[in-house]
C-alpha cells in the first residue's frame, strides 16, 4: 500500500510515505471520514443522506451519495492502489482498511489493551500512547453539522474515556503531572463535562494544586448553575472533598451512610414494562435530581401517570422518606387535596387550616417525593398547593402530571408525546416504540400471537392511525382477543368507538378533558376537526371564525392539540386522531364549517394560480405539502354535497399543488375526474383548463400521441382568457412532437417563439426557449440550440432569474453532443446539486437522465449503471405508477451502461423491463433508442442476424426523421457497422407516422422479453 495511513482522529487526514495527500473536495473529505468512523461497518444509504446532506430531504438525496461515493472511489484506487476500497453493500456502503492503517482502529486496540492490563504503569503507558493519536476532535475540519453525528459523538467519547483510565493510573502511579495536560485540554473542550473537570481537579491536587483545584470546581459551579440551572453532581462533589481533606489518592472512597428503611405512601405502580420512553425517563430522572417541582404534560391517554409511577418507583431509594402519591381524579378543591395528603402522612387536625399548619410543620425536615397525578382539573388549587409545601418544605420534590402546566415559579415543565411510529412507506421494525408496545400487549391478550412481516405492515399502519396514542394502542391490542390484527385495522379506520369497553375507554379519557374546557374552548375544537391533517394558524382563523388564537394556545396548553415545530418559520398544530373523532361527533354547525373549509382552499387555489412565474407558484404549492389531508376533505364536502362546481375549480386552481408534492399525485387523478364529470357546471374558464391540465396528465403519463391531440383540442378554449396556458400549450406540442420524433416540430419553432417574444412578462417565453433549443438537440441542429440558449441566458441576466432545471438539462445535451466534455461535467455537478429541490417528475427525470448520460460519455459505466439503477428505483417510489415519468428512458440507459461495463445479459434484463413500459406508452423517442440498444445488446451476445435486422430498421426510419446517433450511443456506428451520416433534414417525401416508429420498438420488444415471455405478457 506504500505506507498509506488516515486519520480521523482530529482534521481528516490520509498521509503516503510521509506525504500529506488528503483529497482537496470538503465533500469526499466528509465522506471518507465517516465511512472511517464506521470501522470496517456498512453503512447505508440513507444514513449517509442524514449525515453528509443534513436539511435535504432524504430520498431526495440519494442519488448524490452515489455519484460522490463514484468519485471517492477513483480516488482511493489512484491514492492505495486499489487496496483500500469502497464496495456497495445491499442498501449501502462500505470501506475496509487494516487497523493499522487507521488512526482510530489503532486507538481502537490501545483502549482494549490499556483496559485488560493488569497494572496501572503498564495502563498508563497505553493510555498514553493510545491518546498521543488524537489530533483534535474527531472529524474536526469536516462540517460543523457532522459533530453532532452519534458516530462522531461516540468517538470522541472514547477519547474521554481513555483520558479518565489515564488520569486514574496517573494518580495510582504516582505520576499525576503525566495525565495533566491531555486532561486539562479536555476539560476546556467539554466545559460542562463533570468527570474531566473532577479528574482534573484531582490532578491538581495530587501536583500539589490544591487552591487551583477547588478554584477549578467554584467555576464549574458557577457555569451548572448559569448555563443548566444545577448544582455540582456526585464526581465533583466528592472531588472537592477529597480536596479540601488533602486526600487526592484513587483508594480514598466516600462511605455512604445506609438510608433508613423507605416508605411508599398511596398507589403503587402498576407492574407493567413502561415502552418506548427511555428518553423522557432519562431526562425526568435527571431533572428529580436537581428541580423541586418537575411537571409532566401531555395530551390523555399518552402515559403521563405510567411514567410517572415508573419514575417514581426508581426514585423511592433516592428519597429517606420515601414516596408518597396523591391521585387528584376525584378531588374536587384545594381543601380535598390537604386533606387526602394529610391522611397519606398520617397528619390530622380539626380544622382545615390546622391540618395544613400541622402538614407543612410535618414536611419542614422530610426528604420525600410527592406525586401528584391528574391536576388539569385543578390547576389554581394544585399551584396553591405545590407553594405551600415549597415555602415550608426545602427537602420535598414533588413530580406531577396534568395536561397543562400549572404556571408556579419553580415548575420545570417536560411535554409527554405519543410514541413514536413508523415512517409510512418504510419496513416495520418490531423496536419503533409504537409497535413494540403494540406486540408486547397483544402478546398478553393473546400469547399465541405469532406476528408474520405481513401482519407487521397492518401494525405500522394501526399505530400510524392512532397517532401512535399509548392508551389507544392498548386498547386496541386488547381486542386482539376476538378480532385479527386485519379486522383490527379495517374496523379502526375512520372509527375509533371499538376501542371503548367496559373499564378504560378512549371516549372517557378525552370526555374528561373536554368537559373542562369553556364554550369557546369546545366550539373551537370540534371546527378544528374538519381538519384531517396539521394545519396552519391562518388555515384555522379561515375556517373557525374570529379571535381563534387565544384559544387555540389554551387548547394547546391543554394539551388536546399539538403544536409541532416544521422547517418552516411557523408552527403547525394537529389533532391526534381520537381527539379529532371525539370533536367531530359534537360538531353543532358542520355544514357551515365544511363551506369554510371548502371557500379556505379554493382562495388558496386562486391565489397560487395567480402568481405569473412559475417558479413562485412551485414554491407557494410547496409550502402546502402538509395540507393535502385538508384539501381532500374540502374537495370531499364540495363533490359530496352541492357544490361540486366549486370544488371543480379548486381541482383547477390547485394544479402547481398537485405537481410539487408528488405524494399527493396520483390522488388528483381521481380529483381531475371528479371534476371533469361535473365540468358543465363550471365557467368557460374553468372548462378550458379542464382539458389543457387533461393534456398535461396525459404527458406526465408519456401518452405524448394523445397529449398532443388533446393539447390542440384545448388551445382554442383557453386563447382569450388563459393566456398563460395557452403559450405553455404551444410549447408542450414543440415538447410532445419531440417525444414522438415528428419532424414537424422543427416548422413549428419560429411560429412558437414569434408567439412568446424575450420582452413577455412571465415564464412562458424562457420555457419555449428551452424547450425549443431541446427539439433542436435532438434532430443534432446544435448551433441552433446554442443561439437559443444565449437568448435564455440574456433574458434570464435581465430578469434576475436563475436557470430552470429543464434548461440546465439542455446546457448538458448541447455540451455532450457539441464534444464539450468539460462543460458537460460542470453541468452535472450542478444538476446533482438540484435534485434534491426538484419535486417535479418533470424535473426529476430529466436532471436524472442528463447526469447518467455525461457519466456514459465519460466512461463511467459502473458508475452510470448504479446511479440509473438506484434513479429508477427512486422515481418508482416517488411518484404512482402512472406517473413514474423515465423509468423507460432511464432502463435503456442502464442496459447501455451494463452492457458497456460488460454484462450484456444484465443489459438485456433491463431492456426488456424498459420496452415493455415503452410499448404501453407513446414515448417513442424512449422506444426508438431502446431498439437501437437493443441492436448493440443483440450484437453483443453474439446474435448476429438479429442484431443487423433491429439496425436495418432503426437506422432506416431515423434518416427518414433526420436523426442523429443519440447521446451515450457513440460506440453504435462501430459496433453495429453503419455511418452516422447527416441529421437534421428529415426526408421530405416521408409522411411521419406513429405506427412506423411503434413496429420497429415492438420488434426490439419481442427480442428482448423473448418470444415465449411475450405470449405471457
């Protein structure tokens, strides 16, 4: 390997022979450092999303990691000789190296050593070797957003760890000068750290620094107290005394007095495992330490008195008098709590007042924690409560759960969530909390219960639908006893009430809440039920009427809704299912509050639609990605009732909503045909966008054939009022006659860009501008599309307008097919870069198909091959699948790459999958350059007669269309034996005809699937 080492293990590092040969990109540095991090470990794709691209949306990125995983890889196998390598795991990466070629596999090994030795010289000889490694944090010259990562976390912590082992065998040694300074670097690293500022105080005094020492420990006092509002914890504490005593030896220890026997007054916990809270009960146990009223809050039923009974129980010990547990459900005044606390403490008196007196006196020397459960009924006699005990009490804490906070002084308040649940399209893992509670009570309704993968999938949704409620969930494992977890999920959807029975019910916990709200508090909460996703503040005021924010932070403060934070600058607010249920049933004006809903989102819809540039009008959709539940309630009251012309037009209207946010896509197929069946009831307008938004679905589907059609249907209807639309419909016929390969596009052009001159407002004259300069590509008039391109360039430099990513992608086929490999690169690199912001599959596909194809002219072929397989299997999840946009075009790219990278049956493989989606659509541009792959594949595999028959009828029919070869087919002419010849003049005696182009693709299709597997399809 001549000597190659990295390090990780401060500023990413890799030295040859002594030589510094880091890579330069910041990008691979990150890459190569966390794959390093991993210890000869895979890690997968998206966990390399999270960490390398932290704000982008995760799928979104996927295909990035790729391409920069493609290009550390050529680094590696020019810097190592190809002994170190990247290889591609099932859903992921990984790098292996020697240990001691890494800086923290070497670390790795000292630590293991150090810890196993059985003398403190010989450990503190290891520590110190082990440490001498270290060069600063790990990772520390990569971004700031990696320092957070749990795998860059828990290598610094090592590094902690093994300064503590080395300053404990310092001071066993004798030698505490030894570990001074590496401690002492670290203590001012991690200022809030407890163990390096003890060990390092005790080394100090055991150098015979004791003043330095205890100054040491006042500061990191003052900074607990200033920074977390604590005071100093075990190490420090019992490192000042050591101090102060002048004993800074490892063999003194503290003796502990044995508390006296611990009583527990009031319920005792239920015996059942708390699930899925291991985070709030950390931070809760944490607080109990330092607080003296710590508040739980949360909505009902999410396990607020669980936890707390559970934390309770595990802090008895902690306690010298114990627990004592007040439950305030039944009580109904301050003077019912004194006294049901006071008959817990066996206090009593005749008077109210003199039980309280005698209660607080009772108190004054205890060290006990007191719970109080349920005290949202309660809240002003709860706070009135908590005061008397704190200003009598110094040694009480008391732990209590309520809904809302109660407002006193010393409350430290921890909101309660539902548990988590899995992300929908995900596989189920058993361990999501949700679900794990979900099992572990099915199993105790019924103990046979053998959970299959496929029963799994019905679980994630069950708890997906009761928002992963711990008490819905419960329940609904209860009724696993007559029912299959599939009857389960069916009767639960959109009907909460099986879950109510005898005992517990779901109805009476929320019942309970509610009936503690005032009027306005309940009629604003069963409007916001018309609600079925989170929703914003200006969508509730919309809809719910006026003066809606006072009462909405009381319900909020309730905790009967949530307010979730968004990557936005505002809060959203949701109800979780059952409470939405509950509020809905008692919804008094539900007509009134639907029409509201209904007016909300066609306004909504009106204004996106009147915002001249598109880009605005993605971006404003976007923003509504949350609101699609909310919208398909609105269309479902307006189409429902009597209104259906109304919803129509939101239909319309909502267009940029329904292309920006592709989970929502494949619903407003089934939206556009409600709305064209009630297209009578609507206005010319809207009847005339009917059928142009008809054309472009019908485009997005790559039935170009009759988008086109329909599109020239459609332009008559829109030409006098719907300007805008009418220009884009002049520029998706240039787009779809590209598609199908009808030369006529190249006579339509100048008549297209006369009707959309530079000097027009708006986006239509640069979107024909691009897509024109795309026609010109693909008939091989490159000088054309380069003087088209300027014209977009100056337009966009006047305008102040970035370039779109259509037009990017054009920059790239012109750069590619012009030889100008360099730019074409540039191009890329930019494009790889927009992915993750391109929502459209008209973007997507596109920006996907470009980069593949400049990984092609590069040679690039493994490279280009698993980047199209993991783009293929990304629009596929993306978008429905009359709507999965390129995955023909982008499968006939991958049987190119693959056969280029030398598996030709492979390559055959996927064409058949790529013709067999190209012969059910009319995206005969896709399908004529499949048959030409098809061509070479044949050729490739040795079928000889095939192949020339497939390349007579390909480049037949293409010099009548005026082709050239097309981009990341440059090897076909070779291969295949015929000459590239001019393109650009399609044969004019040639009438262009759809069929011609289809039987030479079917050809290719039957090839490729094989007779026998045809008959099949």
């Amino acid at each position: 390997m001549r000597g190659v080492r990295f390090g990780v293990l401060g500023p990413v590092t890799v030295w040859r022979d002594g030589e510094v040969i880091t890579p330069t990109s910041a990008t691979q540095r990150a890459l190569l450092g966390v794959l390093l991090l991993a210890e000869n470990r895979p890690l997968s794709t998206d966990r390399l999303v999270a960490v390398l691209r932290q704000g982008d949306g995760l799928n979104d990125a996927r295909a990035w990691v790729h391409v920069v995983v493609s290009r550390l890889r050529t680094w590696l196998a020019k810097a190592t000789d190809q002994t170190v390598t990247v290889s591609r795991q099932t859903d992921g990466y990984l790098l292996r190296a020697a240990e001691e070629c890494v800086d923290l596999l070497t670390f790795r090994g000292l630590h293991a050593e150090a810890t196993a030795a059985d003398s403190s010289a010989r450990q503190a000889d290891l520590w110190d070797e082990a440490l001498a490694l270290w060069r600063g944090p790990a990772l520390a010259d990569v971004a700031a957003a990696l320092h957070d990562d749990a795998l860059t976390v828990q290598t610094d912590a090592l590094r902690v760890g093994a300064a503590l082992g080395f300053s404990e065998a310092a001071l066993a040694t004798g030698r505490p000068q030894r570990a001074l300074p590496c401690v002492i670097e670290l203590a001012a690293a991690h200022p809030l750290d407890e163990r390096l500022h003890a060990a390092c105080a005790l080394l100090l005094a055991g150098s015979g620094r004791q003043s330095e020492a205890l100054h040491l420990i006042e500061r990191t006092r003052e900074r607990l107290a200033s920074e977390l509002g604590i005071d100093l914890g075990e190490h420090l504490r019992e490192a000042q005394l050591l101090v102060l005593r002048q004993q800074a030896m490892p063999e003194v220890r503290v003796v502990r007095e044995t508390p006296p026997a611990v009583r527990w007054r009031g319920p005792r916990p239920d015996v059942a495992a708390l699930v899925g809270r291991d985070r709030d009960r950390q931070a809760l146990e944490n607080a109990l330490g330092h607080r003296r009223f710590v508040m739980v809050t949360g909505p009902g039923g999410c396990g607020k008195t669980a936890l707390a009974m559970d934390l309770a129980k595990k802090a008895e010990p902690r306690f010298t008098d114990g627990v004592a547990v007040v439950c305030l459900a039944s009580l109904r005044s301050f003077d019912e709590i004194v006294t049901a606390f006071a008959s817990l403490m066996d206090v009593s008196a005749p008077t109210i007042d003199q039980t309280a007196a005698a209660l607080t006196h009772a108190l004054a020397q205890r060290h006990l924690l007191i719970v109080l459960d349920n005290c949202e009924h309660l809240a002003a006699e709860c706070a009135r409560f908590t005061r008397l005990i704190a200003d009598h009490a110094p040694r009480v804490v008391v732990l209590a759960t309520s809904q809302l906070p109660l407002g006193v002084v010393e409350e430290w308040v921890w909101p309660l969530g539902t548990l988590e649940v899995p992300a929908e399209g995900t596989r189920v893992d058993p361990g999501t909390p949700a679900v794990a509670l979900f099992l572990r009570r099915a199993l105790e309704a019924l103990p046979t219960l053998n959970a299959s993968d496929s029963d799994l999938e019905l679980v994630g949704r069950l708890c997906r639908g009761l928002d992963g409620l711990p008490l819905a969930i419960e329940l609904a494992a209860a009724r696993l006893r007559a029912l299959s977890i599939a009857q389960l999920v069916h009767r639960l959807t959109d009907n909460l009430s099986i879950l109510d029975g005898p005992g517990r019910t779901l109805t009476a916990t929320i019942d309970w809440s509610y009936r503690l709200l005032t009027e306005d508090e309940q009629r604003l909460l069963t409007r916001l039920s018309v609600f079925r996703g989170s929703f914003s503040l200006r969508s509730a005021e919309a809809v719910c009427g006026d003066h809606v924010l006072p009462v909405l932070v009381s319900l909020v403060e309730r905790s009967l809704v949530l307010a979730r934070d968004t990557n936005g600058s505002e809060r959203r607010y949701v109800l979780l299912a059952a409470v939405r249920e509950f509020a809905a049933d008692r919804l008094a004006d539900r007509d009134a509050t639907h029409d509201r809903l209904l007016d909300h989102w066609l306004a909504e819809g009106r204004a996106v639609d009147a915002l001249p540039h598109y880009r605005d009008r993605m971006e404003r959709a976007r923003a509504l990605m949350d609101d699609g539940e909310n919208i398909r309630a609105a269309l479902d009251h307006g189409f429902g009732g009597t209104r259906q012309a109304d919803a129509a037009e939101t239909v319309v209207r909502l267009a940029s909503f329904w292309l920006a946010n592709r989970a929502h896509l494949g619903s407003s197929e089934v939206r556009m045909r409600q709305a064209i069946e009630h297209a009578g009831l609507c206005t010319p307008e809207v009847r005339g966008l009917l059928t142009y938004q008809s054309a472009v679905r019908r485009a997005l589907r790559e039935d170009y054939v009759g988008a086109r059609q329909e599109m020239a249907a459609a332009l008559p209807r829109i030409a006098a009022n719907r300007q805008r639309e009418y220009r884009d419909g002049l520029v998706s016929l240039v787009t779809n006659g590209r598609f199908v390969l009808n030369p006529i596009v190249l006579e339509q052009i100048p008549a297209t860009l006369v009707a959309l001159p530079g000097d027009l407002d708006g986006d239509e004259p640069s979107t024909a501008l691009t897509a024109c300069a795309g026609a010109y590509g693909t008939w091989g008039r490159f000088a054309d599309a380069v003087e088209l391109c300027a014209r977009y360039a100056a337009r966009a430099a006047r305008r102040g307008t970035p370039f779109s990513v259509s037009h990017q992608v054009v920059r790239a086929e012109i750069a590619m097919g012009t030889g100008a490999i360099d730019e074409a690169v540039s191009w890329s690199r930019l494009l790889t870069e927009q992915l993750p912001g391109a929502g459209s599959p008209l973007e997507q596909e596109p920006a996907r198909r470009a980069i593949a194809l400049i990984l092609l002219t590069t040679g690039e072929n493994e490279a280009a091959a698993e980047f199209l397989t993991e783009s293929i299997s990304e629009l596929d999840r993306r978008y429905p699948p009359e709507h999965a946009r390129g995955s023909a075009h982008l499968g006939v790219l991958l049987a190119q790459a693959q056969r280029r990278a030398g598996d030709p049956e492979q390559a055959r493989d996927s064409l058949a999958k790529a013709l067999s989606q190209a012969v059910r659509r009319t995206h005969l541009r896709v399908g004529f350059t499949g048959a030409l792959a098809a061509a070479l594949v044949a050729a490739d595999l040795g079928d000889g007669e095939r192949s020339r028959e497939l390349t007579r009828g390909w480049d037949t029919l293409r010099r009548r269309i005026g082709l050239p070869v097309p981009l990341g087919f440059a090897d076909a002419p070779t291969v295949l034996g015929f000459s590239d010849g001019a393109c650009g003049t399609p044969d004019p005696s040639w009438n262009w005809c759809a069929e011609e182009l289809q039987e030479v693709i079917d050809g290719a299709h039957r090839w490729a699937v094989g007779l026998n597997q045809l008959q099949a399809f």
